[in-house]
C-alpha cells in the first residue's frame, strides 16, 4: 500500500492541483477510496489491534529527502524515501512478497507501485511545494522502488524540480486527511550537489495551511475537511525550507 499520509489511507498518493475539485476527479477518488477502505479493513482486521481502528493517525512514516543539483549548479530533483511502520510494513509485505524471502525483487516492486502506491497520484503524492504564496504538487514522479528490510517497508521515488526558478523553496510531505502521520527525523535532509552550490535548509510548521481531522474516526474514515468544525483537531504540516 503507498504511504504517506491523510487522505491516502496510508496506501495512497495522489496528484493535481490541490484545490481543483472536477466531477471526475470526484468520481477518480470515490474509486480510490473504495479499494483503499477495502484493503485497509483486510490489513486491520489481521493485524488483530482494535485500537487501530478507531483513531487517526492509522499509518506512520519516517520522511527524509535528498535534493539533487547537475554539474552546472541547477536544482534538478529530488528522491523522497519513506519508511513505513511495522504494522503496516508487515501487512504489505506479506500481501506482495510473493516468495516470501525478505526482499522486494524487481518485478515485486513493480506490484507494489500497480496496487499500492499510483493511488498516490489521487492524493498529490503526500508532496506540496511552494515558493512565495503559489502552491504546487509534482504532476508524477518516476524511479520508484519498493524494499524491505528488518521488516520495514521503504518507498524511494524522484520528484523534478527544475522548472522551479530562484533558489529559494519549501518542500513540505504530509497527508491532508491525517490517515498517515509524517515524521522528519533528524538528518533528514541530505544534498547531491557540486561544490559550488552552498545549500541550506530548516523545517517550519506552516500555519497557513491547516488540516483537520477527527481524532475518533475509524480507519475507514477518508473525508477530507476544508474547514474546522465541532469536534475535529488541527494539524499544521512541517515544510523543508530550502535555499541555495
């Protein structure tokens, strides 16, 4: 299942301009959301924990990125890790390890980006970028590569930022529905880039861009609140900083 966080129900990401909101998107997402509530209530019902199903954050990840300059000093990119779970790590691995020896081969990678993580894109990928006020998702990402390893689960996948003029912009992964909890530990932020580019980062809550969440709801639950209302709580998203 894809990972990251809120409305992905801890297997999915999705793409798009955040705030569009199309008859067929709608349509594209009650879809997702079905296949995503079925195979989240196989997962909890073998996990055999009842408290999972009845709180949000029902998924946890552990984020760090890795920005990527060419020869000529140029932001081109960057990889996204995401390391998943326990709980979770061991229901995917289980569901698509068809040999069951520790490992995601190739084409078992393959299973996990066709079944679990392309639901992603109905969910802009878990990934928000901005510079100034304007706010973007990565139409697609590429180089994708599910592993495992000591029972944890790790998506790795590229992002291109080369169209980003300036040097100067926030990189912020989070899931707008809560489902999934996105951790940066420390370290997080690591650079690929020549010796004439000097970069730099910090991570700040964002405060501007609140999500709401019902602490209560079970893990079926992938509504996605615009605005606060009685009994919902507020999570404000952490933003890489970068500069350069």
């Amino acid at each position: 299942m894809g990972l990251v966080k809120q409305d992905t129900s801890g297997t999915v990401l999705y793409g798009k301009n955040f705030m569009k909101n199309s008859t067929q998107e709608t349509a594209i997402k009650h879809t997702a959301m079905w296949t995503i509530r079925k195979i989240l209530f196989l997962i909890l019902m073998f996990t055999g924990i009842p408290a999972a199903l009845h709180a949000h954050p029902h998924v946890f990840i552990k984020n760090s990125v890795q920005f990527v300059w060419n020869d000529e000093g140029n932001l081109q990119g960057a990889y996204l890790t995401w390391n998943f779970d326990r709980f979770f790590s061991a229901d995917i691995i289980k569901w698509l390890d068809a040999d069951h020896d520790g490992t995601f081969s190739t084409a078992e990678s393959e299973e996990v980006y066709n079944h679990a993580f392309i639901n992603l894109r109905h969910y802009y990928y878990y990934t928000f970028i901005r510079q100034g006020t304007k706010r973007t998702n990565p139409p697609s990402v590429s180089k994708f590569r599910a592993t495992q390893k000591d029972g944890i689960m790790t998506y790795r996948f590229y992002i291109d930022l080369s169209k980003y003029p300036g040097h100067d912009l926030y990189l912020a992964v989070y899931d707008y529905t809560y489902f999934c909890d996105v951790e940066y530990p420390d370290n997080c932020v690591t650079f690929s880039c020549p010796a004439s580019v000097q970069p730099s980062y910090k991570i700040v809550e964002n405060r501007k861009y609140p999500v709401y969440y019902d602490p209560l709801s079970p893990a079926t639950d992938t509504r996605i609140y615009y605005k606060w209302a009685p009994g919902l709580q507020t999570y404000y998203p952490m933003e890489i900083h970068l500069t350069w």
